[in-house]
C-alpha cells in the first residue's frame, strides 16, 4: 500500500483540471523599528536602513475551485534580508508556509466574448514560519575588536499575513506571467536577548520584540499542468 501512495499523489496532480505550478522571486523592502533603535544606538552610532533589503521566493500549486474567479493557492516560501557594519554583521531568514486565496477582479473574457489581454487578481494569505536570527559580534565587544567574531542565534516560530495584487497575462496555453506588488506583516517577532546582546549589557529585553514588514515587488511565473 505505501509503495502506491506516491505514484498515486502523482496521478492526482496531474488529472487536476486547470492545476498550476507558480513560481515567485521578489525584492523586500523591510522595516523592524525596535531592533533599529538598538542597531543605531550601538552599533552604527547613526540613522541606517536596518534588515532594510531582502528577497523573497515562492513556489505554489494552484487549485481553481468550482467558482472560477477564486483560487486556492497554498504555498511554500522563503524570506531574507541582511545588514552589516563591519565586524558586525546581522541576518534574518525565514521558511515558512501560506493558504493564499486567490479574487479575481475582472472576469476572464471582454463584453464581446474574447479572453482579456490581462486579468488583475487580489491576493490574501496568512502563514507561519520558522525564523533564524544571526548575529556576528566582535568577541572582544564593539570598542576591542581583535579579529574573533562571536555568533549570537536564535530560532523562533512566527504568524505572519500578506495581501498582494497581482496582473497576470497569458503568454500561452501552459504559460502566464504575472507581476506582483504587496506587503507581508509579522505582528510579533522576537529575538532572545537581542537588546542586551548588541548593547554589550547596557540594556535588557526593551527591544528583544519587534514587528517585521515587508514591502514586496516581483514577479510570478505560472506553468499549467
């Protein structure tokens, strides 16, 4: 019986009617203003654009439901962005998993019957990731750099939401191409003693929570099955 499960799950992809494999690459303009407030006070010693750059890739499988202007399009996905300053140097990246819901805003054909040369979808999905955070720090504290770095890491399990609007044009029958801009939110993400860590003990817990979000513009590749 297990050794039919697999080509069984194949066979059920395949004879999905009108499934579709996506695929996302996008670039993310961040925001985590409390981990800033630490960075710039005792790192930078200046205003900078903290964990502000990233990119985010996707890949969906597509379920058009029996109402055709909706999608149900699960997903799995991966987030990161990095700063540095050297010696130090810090990364967050996430992997995670979403439930996007896919509303058409126009319907598939013009008032004359013909298909529409493009068709805009709105898109709304929550999800949860597993975060990593690292943080490389001169050993010998900010002011006494001698060369060793010292790695500070955390793993946590985060809720986030996002909602993208995406224009999507077929370039053939197997084939559509969409581009995307939207925004993903983390109401709450924690660093274990992220303010005590990056202040070298002048601070505790203050900043250790933040929220993290995301501006994202990219671009979405679609191939029907």
């Amino acid at each position: 019986m297990k050794k039919c499960l697999i080509p069984c799950l194949l066979i059920f992809i395949c004879i999905q009617v009108r499934a579709q494999l996506g695929f996302t690459v996008a670039s993310t303009f961040s925001s985590t203003p409390d981990w800033q407030v630490v960075v710039e006070n005792y790192v930078a010693q200046q205003h900078v654009e903290f964990l502000r750059y990233g990119t985010t890739a996707n890949v969906d499988y597509t379920f058009i439901l029996n109402n055709e202007a909706l999608r149900f399009q699960p997903a799995l996905h991966y987030v990161r962005s990095s700063w540095g300053s050297y010696p130090h140097y810090f990364e967050v990246y996430a992997l995670g998993v979403q439930g996007n819901m896919n509303f058409a805003l126009l319907p598939a054909t013009n008032g004359d019957g013909k298909p529409a040369p493009f068709r805009p979808f709105l898109q709304l999905a929550p999800g949860f990731d597993v975060v990593w955070k690292k943080y490389d720090a001169p050993a010998g504290g900010s002011g006494s750099f001698e060369g060793q770095i010292t790695e500070h890491r955390d793993r946590s399990l985060a809720f986030h939401a996002s909602a993208c609007l995406l224009l999507e044009f077929r370039l053939s029958s197997l084939m559509t191409l969409s581009p995307l801009a939207g925004i993903r939110y983390y109401p709450k993400l924690g660093w274990k003693n992220f303010t005590e860590v990056v202040s070298d003990g002048n601070m505790t817990g203050t900043f250790d929570q933040t929220h993290w979000r995301q501006f994202m513009l990219g671009l979405r590749i679609g191939l029907d099955l």
